[in-house]
C-alpha cells in the first residue's frame, strides 16, 4: 500500500512510501515533472493543484527507475490533471 506522513509546518512535506519502500525511494510526479526537495528527498506536498483538477492518480509498485530515473526505485506516483489545468501550467 501507499502510506504518508506528514512533516513540516502545516504538512507542506511529506514522507510517502510504497509497499515499505522509504520517502526517497519514491518518486512524486505530477503530470510527469518531478515534485519532491532535491536536498532532502521529502516531498513537497504544497502543490497548486486542487482534487478537483485531478484527473487520476497513477501508481507504479515496484522499480520504477528504469524508466524514470533516480529515487523511483520503491515505485512512482504521478498525478494527472485535467487538460484544462494542464493547459494553464504549460503556457499552451
């Protein structure tokens, strides 16, 4: 399963892991760009969008790092948004 736990002032980072795999092995997308503090490896959970833009959540159990690369190793989740929001963030 997925689990989180909350750190930081008003929860804005979070450690998310999969299936016992720890916060740095996780890797958090969003639309497939990469959410997370490159100093710490926590993530940031401050993310400007809202549950009613998200279109779906996509989870990856396993290794992950062949295909995305660096601390995807225990899995990755990548948060889809609607087009119209995707637009909005991509300039489009």
């Amino acid at each position: 399963g997925v689990d989180l736990r909350e750190r930081g002032t008003f929860g804005v980072q979070g450690d998310l892991s999969i299936r016992g795999a720890n916060f740095s092995q996780v890797l958090i997308l969003i639309n497939g760009i990469k959410v997370y503090d490159p100093q710490t490896a926590h993530h940031n959970l401050d993310i400007p969008v809202s549950l009613s833009d998200v279109e779906r959540i996509e989870i990856l159990n396993g290794h992950g790092s062949s295909i995305y690369g660096e601390n995807a190793f225990g899995g990755v989740i990548n948060i889809v948004t609607n087009k119209s929001v995707t637009k909005k963030f991509s300039g489009a």
